[in-house]
C-alpha cells in the first residue's frame, strides 16, 4: 500500500519521524548527567571519561561526508535500515559497562546520528515534498524537546531506580524506529531512484560538491553555529559556577537554553517556506542582533545575578537555535532533489563539526588561563558575526 493512503502507515511515518528526532541528540546530552557514577563504575576519573562526550562530535566529522555516498548506492530504506541498526546495537553495549563497549558504543551511536543528520533534510523532502517545513519543524523539535525532557527527568530516574536504568531507556527509542521502520519498509517507494536520475541529468557529481562556492556557504554558517552551541552546552555551567551561580540555577538557566528553541523549531520552517527575501532578511538580522548582544554582555560578565545570565542564555539560546533551524530548512529548499539536499547536508555538516570539534577544547584552554578573559568573547563575536553574513547570503542563494 502508499503510506499516505493508510492511517496506519500515516501514523507510522509520523511516529519514525518524531523518535528518529528524539535520537538526534539524547544518546549524546544525557551521557554526560551520569559521568560521576559512570566513573565510579569504571574506577577510573571522571576527567578521563571526557572522551565519551567528544567521540559523536568526531563521528559526525569522519561520516557526515560519506552519507550521501551510501544514500546512493543502497537508496533510503536500506540506508536508514542500517543506521537505525548501528544506533540500536550501539546502546545495547553501552548496557556492557566497561571501557571498551562504553567507547565502542558510544562511536557506533556518533557514526548513527552523523548519518541521521544528514539524512533527515533529505527524507523529508523525498517523502514530504508538499510539507518540509512542518515535518522539519516535527523531527527538530523532537530533538529539542528531547533534550530538556531528558535533562528533566535524568535526576530523578537515577535516584529512585539507580542510573544504569537511564542506559536502558535510551535503548528504548531506536528499537521501537526500527522495529516501526521494518514495519513501513515493504509499503514504501524508493524515493531515491528518480532523484539520482535527476543528478546526473544536473551533472552536478558527488565530488563536485565540495568545490562548489555555494555550499561553502553553509558549510561556515553550519559550523559558526555550530561552534557557539557545543562551546556554550560545554562551558557556559562552569562559566557561571565560577561567577558563584548556584547549582540549581545553572539548571534551570541551561534548561531555558534549550526550552527557547522550542517555539523557533514550531515557527521557522514554516515562515522560511512562506515569507520571501525581505521576511528571510529580517528574520537573520533579529537572529544577528540577539547573537551580538548577548556577546556583547560576554564583555560584562563579572556577576552572579540570576537574570544577567537568564537573559544571555535567552539570547544566545534564540540566536543559535534560529540558526540551526534556518541551516537545516534551506539544505532542502535551496537543493533540487533529496538527493542532492543529502550531498549538501552531508558536507556542511562534515565541515561544520569538524569546526565545532575545536571550539570547546579552545575555550577549555582560554578558560584555563583566565575564566573571564575577553579572548574568548571575541570568539563568540566573530562566530555570530559569519553565521548572521552567511545566513544572509543564504538568503540570496536560488539554488546550490
């Protein structure tokens, strides 16, 4: 059957997007919440588990490139098949808790998301071509959401049934997307055929893509925001702590981080699919503008005062999830085909973690130096700065 014309294969597709949009960030976020006891665990210190939380950003460098590769060769449903394997048995040997599978698992799930990034742009736009901007807006704010539930409910999950359980639960959703998408696999088309079709009548070759000066574009906006989202998640706690924020406050700041996104991934697809140059022009500049100020009160920094920091964090948490949502929504609507939004996904988001990579471990040396230093507050200028310049230059791109 077309799953379009099933209410249950409808409510399937929308039930795979929403948990591959849960998977897009939780395996990552909520390893973190449970590094002491992991450490404990382990018998080793918790500083040498810092690799656990920088592993899926070099995962994402090493095989966001080559996801189009496999896009096109084994087409959709074998490929999201595969990654929806790799990212279930990489959380099944996170449930083996020791150095190597913890490792090992943890790269098996980076490898998995690193595929989904990329994928996600172009299953939307293959199989949703009349509704990219809603169901763009569905899979994100999963993922959003996602992240500040699992924040949530992390705490007291591990105190009243111990934290391995919160290991398990992350098992949870990539076996119910797999066990849904073999479900689906059989009703479906392979919307991949006809757009390779379409690249080769466009003669616009994998390899050709990174020598294009337009997706170069997205690549440095990718990575711009890139950069200031993990140096923020990574750093801005210890930022604030030495400022003598209290604990429970620095929770709830970073959950307004996260809960600020929530509106943007609702709204923006659908405004970016509606409005036109003019509008798109506006919404950068609101984005920029928020960006620079909340850099700007970098430069001002030396307070505990609660609301200082809920309005950085308000600020910068508007700008860089404006930014992601605008990056991914235009990987399809400045593409021809999902393939091709697959290519160009693919390698902006190569690119981009391979500069987001950098970014926590330099500020981790210029916060070593001096936690207040207006090095790194240049930093997050420059960086608001390129993705504001590139964003508009998006703006002005008809197609890649």
């Amino acid at each position: 059957m077309n799953w379009k014309k099933g209410t249950l294969g409808w409510g399937g597709m929308l039930a795979l997007v929403i948990l591959i949009g849960l998977m897009l960030r939780t395996p990552i976020t909520t390893l973190p919440l449970m590094l002491g006891d992991l450490a404990r665990k382990l018998d080793v210190s918790k500083g040498s588990l810092g690799i656990l939380t920088t592993l899926p950003l070099i995962m994402f460098m090493l095989f966001s490139s080559v996801a189009s590769t496999i896009l096109k060769k084994l087409g959709f449903k074998k490929s999201l098949l595969l990654t929806l394997t790799v990212l279930l048995i990489g959380s099944l040997l996170r449930l083996i808790v020791t150095m190597p599978t913890m490792i090992i698992g943890t790269s098996l799930i980076g490898m998995g998301i690193a595929y989904l990034n990329v994928y996600m742009p172009s299953f939307v736009a293959a199989y949703f071509p009349n509704n990219i901007g809603l169901y763009t807006s569905l899979y994100t704010f999963a993922m959003m959401f996602g992240v500040a539930l699992f924040n949530i409910i992390t705490a007291p999950v591990m105190l009243m049934t111990g934290w391995w359980s919160m290991l398990v639960v992350l098992v949870i959703t990539p076996l119910l997307a797999l066990g849904i998408w073999l479900f689906l696999m059989p009703h479906l088309s392979e919307e991949i055929h006809e757009p390779q079709v379409e690249v080769q009548k466009e003669n616009v070759p994998t390899e050709k893509i990174w020598l294009n000066k337009k997706a170069w574009v997205f690549l440095i906006m990718f990575g711009s925001q890139s950069i200031l989202n993990y140096t923020f998640t990574a750093w801005m706690p210890s930022l604030m702590a030495y400022h003598h924020v209290g604990t429970g406050v620095v929770g709830i700041i970073m959950a307004g981080f996260s809960l600020i996104g929530l509106p943007i991934t609702v709204l923006l697809p659908q405004l970016l699919m509606k409005w036109g140059n003019f509008g798109e022009t506006i919404l950068v500049a609101s984005a920029g503008i928020a960006g620079l100020i909340a850099s700007i009160m970098l430069f001002f920094q030396n307070t505990s005062a609660t609301w200082f920091w809920m309005i950085e964090s308000l600020l910068l948490g508007y700008a860089i999830g404006f930014f992601f949502m605008f990056v991914v929504t235009m990987f399809a609507i400045k593409t021809g085909s999902p393939y091709q939004t697959a290519q160009l996904s693919g390698m902006a988001q190569a690119g981009g973690y391979f500069i987001a990579a950098l970014g926590p471990v330099v500020y981790g040396w210029a916060f070593g130096q001096n936690p207040a230093g207006n090095l790194q507050n240049v930093a997050f200028v420059v960086a608001i700065l390129l993705a504001t310049i590139m964003g508009l230059m998006i703006v002005r791109t008809k197609k890649v």
